[in-house]
C-alpha cells in the first residue's frame, strides 16, 4: 500500500476514526490500547512512517478498513462507504452524531439547524429577534445558531425552555423533538429565516439566497466523482452571478472535495466546487482527473490524459470550516 507514510491526510483519516470510535484525545485512545502516545500522536500529525503492522492495529480498533485507513479507498459495501464517508466530510464535533442517525436510517439534521427550527416554530422571524426577547448576548446565540459553536448541556435547557422543545433534541436529535406535531427539519427542507438556501448533500443550508438570486441555476450534488458509486444527495440552486452565460445550460454538478483528493490551487476537504464535466475550460481554476484510481486536482492542463479527465473546477461554491484547538486535539 502507499500513501500513508508520513501522510497527513492518512493521519486525518486516524484521528476522524479515533474520535468516531468515541475516544476524544489522543491520549485516550493511546492509553486505552497501550500505544505509546508520543508515536501515535506523531501518526496522527503525519510526521512520522507507519508500519503495515501499526496500520492493521489502528484499523481494527477503530473499525475501519485498512484500506480506507492507509490510502483513502472506499469499500464497494454500500453501509461501510456511508458510514465512512461520513468520518471523512463531516464536521469533527458531529461525527459521532452522524454515525448514530445514519446507523438508524434517519436523515441527518445538524445541530444548528434543529436550533433554528424550534426558534422559528415558536414564531421568531430571526436569530436577533430572539435573543433580543430572551435577552440573550446576540452574539453567544447567534454562534449557536450558525453553527459557529456547539451547544452546551446548560444552553440546550435554556433555549429547549425558551422554544418549548426538548433539550436532548436540540442536543443530539433525539427523538421526541417537542416541536408542534412532533416534527423534525427535513434535511430536504429549504429554509433560513424564512428564505430559501443552497442545500449540500448532508442537508445542511449553507448560505442564505437572496431573492434577486432566485432566478439561477440548479445543479445536483454528487455524492462522489463521476464513474464511481454515484447518487444525487441535493441539490444547489446557485446565482447566474457565478455561474458563466455560456456555461447555464450545461451539464454542471457541485462536488464535495474529499481528503482522498490530492489538492492544489487553495482547495482543501470538504470545499465545495462546482464541476464542468468533460471538457477543458480556459477559465477554469483548477481540473480534476482520475489517476489509477486517485482523484486529483491540478493547475496544469498538460496534466491529464483524455480518459482521465473529470472535468474543470470553474467556482468554489462553499468553503470548509476551518477548526481549530487550543488544547489536546480531539
């Protein structure tokens, strides 16, 4: 196998299935199946070799093929490549959540999102009409609400109090919500503040659409590249503004860069781009092709081969949160 030796992106892969696995430190996971910490947080880092062996005995305690482990290749088993997908994309502090609803077949509804939902059914038009009421610090509440910050056991009871939902709702989505009719955000739902939104395929509203911008284009999200395992998650209703005239009737899809992909121009995982299919395009900001299996990203249009060409980058729709830690990386 290659890839994994010294590789950072294999090092994110250990640490998602570390903390997947419900260790939140590296120190926990260490001490928990006696691995020296300094070496398995210098694997983690991607500063130091693996061993095939040290490889297989990462994967079998932390339930994950070695070879998705080790080089980034999904499974052909359907539950295994969900489950796995979701250590790959999702934010760090919801994987866990993730893994629970998908393992139960439900729909993932992120945290803020059930936030927003309870706030708007109890009437509230917007995030700073209630804070303003509850007179809560706008700027704590409004963090809760963009998904900027996780809620706390003591901000769930307040706002599940203020809202009349239940507080392990707003937590985890634990079943009943307490909304009226015992209702649940559809992930299907399109709905910011009363406002229509781009939706990616883990059903999340990434960024509100103005109304001037409802007259767009419609692209679907792909679940993976083009030739592999295919599924339509969602789709992105995107502004004429970023999407080029000549291009509005084109075979466009919107595609999550994964931390399989070897990267360039700024691009980093979880970034959201929109795909031309097939086709060179002069203005395209990056091209992506297949190599032997490997998605890559790259510059140069003297870097691919016809059969091998996925299609051009032309936008970045949405970019990945960026999280940093202040303490033992979880």
């Amino acid at each position: 196998m290659r890839g994994y030796y010294g590789d950072t992106q294999a090092g994110s892969r250990l640490r998602r299935s570390r903390i997947a696995k419900g260790f939140v430190s590296a120190s926990a996971a260490a001490s928990a199946f006696g691995w020296p910490l300094a070496t398995y947080s210098a694997h983690e880092a991607g500063s130091r070799a693996w061993s095939r062996e040290q490889l297989e005995a990462y994967a079998a305690a932390f339930d994950v093929p070695a070879e998705w482990l080790g080089e980034g290749r999904y499974p052909p088993n359907r539950a295994t490549f969900d489950r796995l997908r979701v250590i790959a994309e999702a934010p760090v502090a919801e994987i866990a959540e993730r893994l629970a609803q998908l393992k139960h077949g439900k729909a993932h509804v992120p945290q803020w999102r059930r936030l927003s939902a309870a706030r708007f059914a109890k009437g509230f038009s917007s995030a700073g009409q209630a804070a303003a009421f509850f007179g809560w610090k706008h700027s704590t509440y409004g963090s809760h609400e963009n998904g900027q910050n996780r809620l706390t056991e003591a901000s769930a009871q307040r706002y599940g109090k203020a809202f009349g939902v239940s507080p392990q709702w707003l937590l985890d989505g634990s079943a009943p919500s307490g909304l009226p009719n015992d209702g649940d955000p559809s992930s299907a739902d399109i709905m910011h503040d009363g406002s229509p939104g781009a939706v990616d395929d883990l059903g999340e509203i990434r960024r509100p659409i103005s109304i001037e911008d409802q007259k767009g284009v419609v692209v679907p999200h792909l679940s993976d590249i083009p030739g592999r395992r295919l599924s339509i998650g969602a789709h992105w209703s995107l502004p004429l503004s970023i999407v080029p005239k000549e291009l509005a009737d084109t075979n466009l899809f919107a595609l999550t860069v994964t931390e399989e992909f070897e990267l360039a121009g700024g691009l980093r995982p979880n970034d959201v781009v929109l795909v031309l299919p097939d086709l060179l395009y002069k203005q395209a900001i990056a091209y992506i092709s297949v190599v032997e299996g490997d998605p890559q990203i790259h510059l140069s249009e003297s870097r691919y081969h016809e059969d091998q060409l996925i299609g051009s980058v032309i936008a970045i729709i949405w970019r990945a949160h960026v999280v940093s830690f202040s303490h033992d990386p979880v």
